[in-house]
C-alpha cells in the first residue's frame, strides 16, 4: 500500500511540476537556460571533467543545446543517451558532432546514432547533467516516470558526479522516493549551486 501511495505522490507532483513549466513564457525560459549553463560551467567539478553526459531537452524543458554547444567548445567530450528497443534501457554514446551524430529516437527525441557513435560506459563518465521535472534538496528527482535513469545510475561509481540544473521554481523540500530511485550530487538553480542531503551525509 505504502509503495501505490508513494507512486500517486509521485504522479501528482509530475502533473503539477509539467503544467508549472509548461506556463513559464519562451523568454523567461530562454533567460532561465543562459543562467543555468553559466552556474553549470562555473563548477570546479565541470571545469575538471573530461566527458559530459547530457540529454536534448524535449517539450518545455530548458534548452540543453546551449550547455552541449558550450561543453563542446571546452574541448569537453560529449556523451549522449539512447533508449534501445525493447526491452529498453538507456544506452550511452560518446557523439563528436551534435548536428551529423543524431537521429530522431522514441518519442523523436534527438539521440545518438549507434552507428556512427561509440559506447561508453557510465563510468567513464566524469559529469553528468541529469534531466528531472523537479528536484528535492535530500537530493531525489521526479522525471517522466519510466525509470531510465534511475537504472542507469544505479551502477555508477562516485567518479561520476551527477547534477541536476532546473529554475529554482522546481526545488522544492523533498520528493517522494523508492529504495530504486538514485539521489543525485548537487542541485543547481539560477541563483547558485548547492549540494544536496544525501551527499552530505
């Protein structure tokens, strides 16, 4: 009964944190995106890292494009995301050019073509931008529900630090968790970064 209860939590909040995006203007969210790239790229751990993993941003999330293009031209290497057929399940790519490397994917999403990028491993990942709707400061996401990432991350190392950059509208206390679900590093909003309970403790 506890796990149904926490689900329905889950998918309340989904709803909520979906329409309270889905209302922010073009310009603001534009204004919103510009700020989270320069906290991003302002982290010692980023200006450290080798390789970035990121997603393309889908539907009225904030535009991605613009920590990749910036990555890119930090000589970072870029590593990508793509869900493989069933039974499906994030598998990363290393991608060199963003406008030749992809190809529309499930739900036409833009994800790497496995037959012009490489595998990689997660952890060989040293930075990683994951997606959320929204973000608790004990450190859990809500996302879309499938658990992709949350089964990705299960198997990382703590060489692979994971952030999560979303307008601070979408931090809130904390989010409803599973034993599943993965907390992630360090919380970054458009006034500043944060590290999160989890890895306080």
């Amino acid at each position: 009964m506890e796990a149904a209860t926490i689900s329905e939590r889950k998918a309340e909040l989904r709803r909520a944190m979906t329409a309270r995006r889905d209302a922010l203007p073009e310009g603001e969210r534009r204004r919103l995106a510009e700020a989270l790239v320069g906290r991003i790229v302002a982290l010692p751990r980023y200006a450290a890292a080798r390789s970035v993993l990121a997603t393309m941003a889908i539907g009225s999330e904030w535009d991605t494009r613009l920590f990749l293009d910036r990555a890119h031209a930090d000589g970072k290497a870029i590593v990508l995301p793509r869900i493989t057929p069933p039974p499906r399940h994030l598998e990363l790519h290393g991608v060199r050019d963003l406008d030749r490397d992809l190809i529309p994917g499930i739900w036409n999403i833009p994800e790497p073509d496995p037959a012009r990028c490489p595998r990689v491993d997660i952890d060989a990942v040293d930075f990683a931008l994951v997606p959320a709707l929204a973000i608790g400061e004990d450190g859990y996401r809500i996302g879309y529900g499938a658990g992709y990432f949350d089964r990705l991350l299960a198997d990382r190392t703590p060489a692979t630090y994971c952030v999560t950059a979303l307008p601070s509208l979408f931090v809130v206390a904390s989010v409803p968790h599973e034993a599943h679900d993965q907390a992630l590093d360090l919380i970054v909003d458009e006034n500043g970064a944060r590290r999160t309970q989890a890895a306080k403790s």
